[in-house]
C-alpha cells in the first residue's frame, strides 16, 4: 500500500449560500487532483460542510426543525453545488456524521489525558452574530465594536481551554524549517511575523451545552459541547481515520476504532494540500498545526492559500446586488467556461477581480476563437480533404507540443495553474497560426501539394489531441468532448497520452460540434 496524494478544500459553513470564492476553492483543488490523477498519482480528494454552532441552531429553531433536518436540507444544496462545478472529489464530509464525532471526541480525550486541555472562568466581549468572543484589539477607537459584530455582550462562564501557548516556539521552529508549509511565500511571511510579535494566548474549545446544544459533546465533561476548532479542523483527520489509514489509527490507539467493516485501509495522512481562503490562513497555519503535534501526529505538508474575488473592483456585497453567482453563469455559458476564466482570471495567491466584460471577452477570444476555432476548422479540413481520415504520422509541431506538454507538466507539479493555462493557449495560439502561414486551404486546390497537405493536416489534428490531454485537469467536459470528436474512447485523463504520435494514420475523426457557441452582446 503506498500514500495516496490527498488534498482537501476548507469545510463551507453549511447555513451560507455558496459564491464565488467557494466555488473558485473547490475548482482550484479539483484541478490539482485531477492533475495528479492524469500524471498518474492515487488521489484522495476532500470537501465537505461545518454543519455545527450557534447560527445553526438558532435558524433551525426559527424554523421549527429539529438541527439535523434544517442540516440534511442545506447540505444538498451544497452537494448539487459541487455536482454543478464539475469537481472529482473522493468523500464529502459533514462535521454532524457519527465518523467525525468519534474522531473529534477521541482527539480530545487524548489531549486531555496529556495535560493539554484544562477548564478555567473566561470573561469576554462575545458577537453573537459571529459566534465569537472578541478582544481589545476588536474596539474600534471610541471603545465600541464595529457593526459587524452584531449583538456584543459580556460574557463570564467556564468552559475547556486548549493550552496552545506551550507549543509557540515549536511552530515557529517548524515553520522556519518547512519554507513550503504555508504557500504562497507572502502568507508564511504574514504567519511567522505574527507568532513573533506576541504571545499566543490558550485556546477556548467549548461552550457550555445549556447556551449550545448543537455540537459535539466534551467526552469528559458532558455539560460541555465542543467549540469550533476541534470539530472543523478535525475534519481533515477524521475521513484518515474512518479510511483506516495506519498513521491516524496509530495516533489514535486505545481512543479510537474505525467503523466496523472497514476494509479501505488507505493511507492518506499527512495532507499534502489544505486548499482554503487567505481569511482562515491563521486557524490552518498556527491552530490546526499545533494541535495535530500536541496529539503527536504530523502537520500537513502544506497549507495553500489563495486570495479573496472582488466584482467590478469593489467588495462582493448582496445589499447591493454586486456579486456573481456561479449557477447562474454556468447555466447561461457552461461550466467550463466558468471554470476556465476563474483560473485564468486569478493565480493561486493575491485578489482577483470578476468583471462581466472581462469574461465575456476571454469567452468569444480565448475559448469559442481559440480553441474552438482551431478543433473545428481542423476537423472540417480533414473531412472535406481526406473524409475523415488521418494521413500518415508528421512532425513538424511536435517540439512545440512537447515543450508545452513539459512547462504544462511542471506546473501542475507546482499548483501553478494560470502559468498551465497561459502555456496550453501558447500552443493553441501555435496551430491557428499554423494554418494560417501554410494555408491548407489553398494546397487542396494542387494536387501536387496532396503529401504536403497530409503533412499539415496530421500536425493540426494530432495537435488538437496533445491539447484535449493537457486541458483535461482544466477543462475536463471540454477535453472529453474534443477526444470524442476525434473519434477516441473515454477521457483524455492519463498524462502519457500527451506524448506526440499517437494518433494513428487510417482513423476516422468524428464530424466536429462547436465547442463554445458564440454569444451576442
């Protein structure tokens, strides 16, 4: 049994709606995988919902439904969500199945038979809004809190704390030691400079059940439901566990069993990837780390972080109506469209922002007369020269196919996904122009020119297929339409096919459909 490359995306609160940043996370980590998939890596891929807390439980009861139902009825919305964006993900979790709850709660009584969690007052200023308590650092300077925050009272109870300030110089150490944990540089910059500025304070993990019901309870303490962090975190741990993955059930001996009939056994731990928006870098980068080492188990290998989308240059806001909501634009222009100008629009790391025109140009420019120009006009030359039929194999655009296929390659190795697009639209790019400078078009008219017009024909169509391979992580309906075109079985989905010359002299070609129909307005 070998590690499987497993990689996740943060967990979506399930009371939201889902918008454009979920849906750019999710398609971001979808073409990792699928990357690692076509280069021939086992990949384990996970999203899944935060069902638990306090707005939970306040919405369900203002409806009048017992919590798990107002769930069960959220979480298909966000399960059709994932269905619309195309995404290959492996397990789906949802922080309220008996699964997580059995790892969460024996993560806890492990730390608590180390010494790592302790009960003690809290006293604190706490949004009710946000569920959260709030600091000096949260006043705006006439001592109030900003509106945000909602309803803000001051609240003393006990609960459990998790003694995360024990653990400071560890992360520090280990961080300055592992350059590639939190990714992009800028991020693990931003990490580092806050563990060095001030001391870390303990973490409150609980809330008592009589304010909160909805949640996980303390194993320990059973007057206690757990708060936030080991319930969201832990998701990531806890689908290793119930997989039956050796490093999770060896962390967890004598306070965990993985459900009966388990036969997977996958090895999946540590995360290679925790794909998740740079609001929640410190909870990933300083709190997650911190408390897999306290429960002696290895941090995740890296934890990538990508920016925030704003619409015509301004903050998404539904009071205004200046948002973009995914569905709709998939249903008006189809999903890899969507999927395309998103990657396209936005490298993994700083803002970006969504404008209409914007996607409309890169639409008609890059996808309905790039790319869907050149699939059609090569296969409508090659019926009406050649029936259909594949001339004998030529070389003459295979450097530049490998040399794509190789930067295209490199990329996906490096999560670098816009410079991919950016080199697979080179090669495009490469064959329109192709046909342009040796205008087949004018060599059928010879007959004197019949080798010379098999040679064009063979590069352009072969070309097409090299491309349908290399865009298959990006684009994979769009692939797979382009591979049937050419009258291929399956997916373009396994990276070896990239290689030059595989396609065969005396196969016929399907007659092409236009790919990206064109748009008026």
């Amino acid at each position: 049994m070998s590690k499987r490359f497993y990689i996740t995306t943060a967990i979506d609160y399930v009371n939201g709606q889902p918008h454009l940043g979920h849906a750019y996370e999710k398609i971001v980590a979808d073409v990792i995988a699928r990357g690692r998939r076509s280069l021939g890596q086992e990949v384990f891929f996970l999203t899944g919902l935060d069902e638990h807390g306090q707005k939970v439980q306040r919405s369900a009861q203002a409806e009048g439904k017992p919590a798990q139902v107002y769930c069960d009825e959220l979480a298909e919305v966000w399960l059709q969500f994932v269905r619309k964006l195309g995404i290959s993900n492996d397990d789906f979790i949802r922080t309220t199945q008996p699964r997580h709850k059995a790892v969460v709660q024996a993560l806890l009584r492990k730390l608590h038979d180390r010494g790592d969690l302790y009960k003690a007052p809290y006293r604190g200023w706490y949004s009710w809004k946000e569920e959260t308590f709030l600091t000096d650092k949260d006043r705006r300077p006439d001592g109030t809190f900003d509106p945000m925050w909602g309803e803000v009272t001051e609240l003393v109870e006990d609960n459990w704390f998790f003694r995360m300030s024990r653990y400071q110089s560890w992360l520090i150490e280990y961080i300055e030691a592992h350059p590639d944990f939190v990714h992009p540089p800028t991020r693990r910059n931003e990490v580092l400079s806050f563990l060095r500025s001030r001391p870390l304070e303990d973490l409150c993990i609980s809330r008592p059940a009589s304010r909160l019901s909805w949640g996980i309870p303390i194993p320990f303490d059973p007057d206690y439901v757990n708060y936030v962090w080991f319930d969201a975190l832990t998701n990531y741990f806890s689908v290793p566990a119930a997989q039956g993955d050796p490093a999770a059930l060896a962390a967890l001996k004598g306070y965990y069993e993985p459900p009966d009939g388990n036969l997977a056994r996958l090895e999946l731990w540590p995360a290679d990837i925790h794909v998740i928006g740079k609001d929640i870098v410190r909870f990933h980068a300083i709190y997650w780390p911190i408390m897999l080492h306290a429960a002696g188990i290895e941090p995740p290998r890296q934890v990538l972080v990508h920016g925030w989308w704003q619409k015509d240059g301004q903050k998404m806001s539904k009071t205004t109506g200046n948002v973009v909501d995914p569905v709709a634009v998939i249903d008006e222009w189809g999903v890899d469209a969507f999927r395309y100008y998103v990657l396209r629009e936005l490298d993994i790391g700083p803002d970006g922002n969504w404008t209409d025109a914007g996607f409309k140009a890169r639409y008609s420019a890059e996808l309905a007369n790039a790319l869907g120009n050149l699939v059609h006009r090569t296969l409508s030359m090659l019926h009406r020269y050649r029936k259909g039929v594949v001339p004998p194999p030529h070389n003459e655009l295979e450097p530049d196919a490998a040399r794509v296929a190789a930067e295209v390659r490199s990329c996906l190795e490096q999560n670098r996904l816009q410079d991919a697009l950016i080199s697979i639209w080179s090669l495009i790019t490469r064959a329109n122009q192709y046909i342009d400078h040796t205008t087949p078009f004018k060599l059928a008219k010879d007959p004197a020119q019949a080798a010379r017009l098999d040679q064009i024909l063979y590069n352009l169509v072969e070309t097409v297929r090299v491309v349908a391979v290399l865009l298959w992580p990006f684009l994979p309906t769009t692939a797979t339409r382009i591979h049937a075109q050419l009258g291929l079985q399956g997916e373009p989905n396994r990276w070896t096919e990239a290689a030059w010359g595989r396609l065969p002299a005396g196969h016929t070609v399907q007659t092409p459909e236009v790919l990206f129909p064109r748009k008026e307005g």
